[in-house]
C-alpha cells in the first residue's frame, strides 16, 4: 500500500475534481501493474495497473489506495468491473470512495464476484494522500494548507519589511515543492503589491507543475491573478482541490478566522528578529482557552539550519470521515 | 564520565563562586567513592569521594568533571595532593579548570606523582554543566538563560493582556525545574507590576532551591527584590553564577540587544493566537543578514502537548575555552 499511496502522489494537484488514486498488482511476491490517476482524472490507477499486467492478473493481488469505482462514465468503464473481469483474485484498500454512486458499491461489487477485499489499510495515510478531494466532497471546498515562515520569534519580516531570506535555501526550495503539489496558489493583495511574487514551481523537471495564481481582493481586477474577495469563495475556484495560502498575516488570520485552513506549514528559521512583522493579524480569538485542542503536530524535520513543522486541524474532517 | 556528570548537576546553583565538580572513584568496575560540590563551595567533589572511598582509593580510578584544584586554601588541601596521598592510579577528566592558581597545574601534579593522566573526556558536556563558573572565569558575569512561552505564531499573550495559560503543566513543571538550576531569576520591572511573579520553585522536594529574586529596572526601589539598572549589571549580582530571565519582552529584548544571553529556551504550546503581544521588543537588529549564524539548536523534546527548544549563542564563550 505504501508503494500505491507514492504513485497516488504523482497525481497529486493534477486530478481535480478525480480523486489521485494510486494502485499496484502483485503476483507471486513481484509487481506486474502499477497505475496512478493520470492528468485529469483519466485513466484511473486501476484501469493503468490493469493495462500494465495484461493477462498476468488473474489471481493477482491488487493494491488500491481508494474503493475501486462502481459507476460507469462516458469516459470509462467502472474499475470495480475491469477487476472482475481480469480476474484478480485479492483487493487491497485503503478507504471507501465517498462518491455516492460507489461509496461502498465498489468493494460489493467485488466480493459478490468471489475476490476476496479487505480495507482500512493505510487508511490515514490514504486520507492524507487524497485530502484535497475528500475536502470536496465533504466540505464543498478545497483542502488548505496555510504557509508561515517566520524567525523563532514569530516575525516574517524585521519591521522595516525586510524579510529575504528568513529561511534558507532548502527550506525555499521545500516551499516550491509544496506548491507543485497544490491546484492554486493564494496571496492578499497587500502581498501582491508588496512583493509581486512570481509563486511558480522553480525546481528542475517540476517547472511545469506551477499552480494557479488565486488573489484574496475585495476590489482588486487583474487580468494575470484569480481574484477571489473572501476566503469562503474558495469553494468557486475551478479544478482545485488543494490551495496553499502563502501570506500575508492578513490574508493567513482571514482564513484562520474563517477556520478554513486544514493544515499549517511552519517553517522556522534559528534567529531571532525582535519586533518584527508578526506571522498573523487578528483571527478572532476571543480567550486563549478557545486556541487550545486546535493543531496537532504531525511532521516535523530539518531543512538546512531551519526546521519545518506540520499541523493538521483537529478534529480534521477528513480524518473522519468512513474508512 | 556521565556519572561524575550527574552528580555534577546536584551542587548546581549551589556553589557559586566554586564551579559544581562531580566525581566518581571506581576500582575492579566497582563505584567505591562519589562526591560533588558541596553548597557553598566545600568539601571539593574529589575530597567527598575519597573519603567515601577510604583506603580503597588506593590503585582506583578517579573521574572528575574538572581538573583537580593545584591550590591550598584555608578552607581545605588542594584536590590534586589529596589524590596523591591517597596513591589513586588514574585520573580521567573532562576540563582544565580557568582559574589561574591550578590551569593545568593539577594534572602536572598528579602527572609528576606518576599518576596516569586522561583529559578532554565528555568535554563540551563538562563545559554545559559548569556553564555558569566558566562564563564567569571568562567573562566576568553570570551564564544567561533567556526563557520565552510562545504560542507558533511566536505570542507570550493575547492583545488582552490574557497570557494563563499558554503552555500546559508540563512545560510549567519543566520551567520550576529550570529555575532551580539557576542561582538568580530575573524580571523587568513591567512584569513585576502585571503579574506579581512568585518566581519560586514549587516541585517537591526542590521547594528550597528557589532562586534569588532580581528586577530589572532604571529607577525601582524595593525591599523584595535585588534590583540593577541594566543587564550589565547582572556582573555585579552577588553568588550568581547561573541567571534565569524570564520576561517580559522588553526585558528580553534589553538582554539580546546587549548580547547577553548565552542560552535560549523556547516552551512553544501548539496554538495560534494571532495580533498577540511578541515574544520580543526591539534588539537593536539592524540587517536581517546579521541575524543569522548566531544561534543553533542543542536539545528539543516534547512536553505534554508542547515543546520545549534549547538554543546555544554561537560562537559561545565556555565552549571555545581551552579543554
């Protein structure tokens, strides 16, 4: 399943509204089929593994990192018949597609072909791995993930605004790998006007993965930004299921105060600037009990001399939802 | 080593002016004599073990955080002829001590007594352990800890004013037990007028070990509180070897822009806040370039829900001393 949810990866922020499926077929302890949701949406993982095992299938064991579709499309049969018909004789799954036409039809329709399934394998991984189209389906919205970079004491910029470089070279370029993995990109216009930031991918081979340009405006037109004037019009953004909010503190307390960040990326630099730029404007906090419970810790690594956290918002939605 | 270490830390914060020293006398992979420093300075680590080790000594091994003392005092023989007397075989230590009556006198002692002679073992952790006596041989005042609470986005209160609790009773527990490492904790004088900080140590069985009370103030008057006018004169403060400052921003600020803190430790609870007070007002920072390389990262560990970091000054004075 592991080797499933890495393939899931390489569709990430490419499948929207598809979920980014990744699966593997095993036979005799060797894999005969790998398959990942290609560009927009299509082939499925399945439908890819399947394609690449040929007749070597039957009574193969296929690894999948979602419920196997039970809908049939104008683009494609259903995964859960392509399985019965070459005969797989085990599927593995991580989580129940949330889609209502298969939301557990797909796993009957294999078992009531005689394949044995089990699921719930990996499944917080898997939730991970698919959050942005989870979110959709559970929120109506993409999945969030907030970027700070800030010094130890929580500026992102000494007060004159001077904020290049607060994080070194490793942890910048593990900002754009970041970005490839999401639809859109989101700023506030103050940041728009500030900094004009390019926000694209500049990692080699990755140039292309450069996500959509959002810009959070009341007023603003643009005809190079999507200019979008609250955080709740996340949900009207086309194709994107997973937004990374880049700054400023106002645009990131807005999305805060409206609760719609499901993850934070913290990265942290070892200096200390003093009366700098704070990370965040007002979210709203009323009493500090009401911050508690709220983030929990779920990665945390070195890049370079500075360090990245994870959060997730707790209870996370995803997380939650049927295995 | 380690355990000559750990007995070290028992007479830390005790000693002041006299470093705490651990020692451990061992013959046949047998303990047969530990001692450390005692409160106020007397008996010497070396002195304890022996007596505890008796006749026995005799032949044994002597591990010894610091080098033994060359110097005859009223207040007792210097260590490196007690080791003599007592026919020791071996002598393992971890530094040369600083002061200039032994500096290397001690192992030339034992060295022409024809005793085996070990140094530089465990040195940079000797060096942490006696932090205080050693910053105060080289630079003539006190080893600085800088301890800051701040929630991610790096507040020590809501705008309120609301700062109980941002850290659980973990982190809390672990700041009573950093106060009793240290022979003096200081405030500002703003601290003082909000909170009517307690500062003591309330862990049991440590409740003795509640350091003296400082406040930082240009103009103060008090009975309860030892008071200097700047962090300069923390040179001046009487048996203080370890100081702990403990806020608020302005005082910690006054501190860093003196480069005066030796030691940071960061408690970071897992919440955002938002539009807070900063953990820090302004240290005088003039370009972000010369924020850099200054501090790194010694020790992180998880406290309940929060953390605590460890950062060291870079370069640091006590671990550039000669070993």
């Amino acid at each position: 399943m592991s080797a499933a949810l890495a393939l899931a990866s390489r569709g990430r922020a490419r499948t929207a509204p598809n979920p980014n499926v990744g699966c593997v077929i095993v036979k005799q302890g060797r894999v005969i089929g790998r398959g990942w949701t290609q560009a927009g949406g299509r082939p499925h993982a399945e439908a890819m593994a399947l394609a690449e095992a040929g007749t070597e299938s039957r009574g193969a064991t296929c690894y999948v990192t979602l419920e196997p579709c039970a809908h049939r499309s104008i683009r494609g049969p259903a995964c859960s018949d392509l399985l019965v018909a070459a005969g797989v004789g085990r599927v593995v799954g991580a989580i129940e597609d949330p889609d209502p036409r298969t939301a557990g039809a797909g796993f009957v329709r294999l078992r009531a072909a005689g394949i044995a399934v089990t699921t719930g394998v990996e499944a917080a991984a898997a939730r991970r791995s698919m959050a942005g189209f989870l979110t959709r389906r559970a929120l109506g919205r993409p999945h969030v993930t907030l970027k700070l970079a800030t010094s130890l004491d929580g500026a992102i910029a000494m007060a004159s605004g001077e904020s290049r470089w607060i994080t070194g070279p490793e942890a910048r370029a593990h900002v754009h790998l970041e970005r490839s993995r999401h639809d859109a990109i989101l700023v506030g216009r103050g940041t728009v006007g500030a900094d004009a930031p390019v926000l694209d991918v500049r990692l080699p081979g990755l140039e292309a993965r450069s996500p959509m340009r959002v810009m959070l405006s009341a007023t603003a037109v643009s005809d190079d930004w999507h200019v979008i004037p609250t955080p709740a019009a996340i949900a009207t953004l086309p194709a994107t299921d997973h937004l990374f909010v880049e700054g400023g503190a106002q645009t990131a307390a807005a999305f805060l105060a409206a609760d719609l960040v499901d993850r934070l990326l913290l990265y942290r630099a070892p200096i200390l600037i003093g009366a700098g730029k704070p990370a965040l404007g007002d979210i709203g906090l009323a009493a500090l009990a009401d911050a508690h419970g709220r983030w929990r810790l779920v990665d945390a690594r070195a890049l370079g001399r500075d360090r990245v956290e994870v959060y997730e918002r707790t209870p996370c939605l995803p997380a939650s939802s049927p295995i």
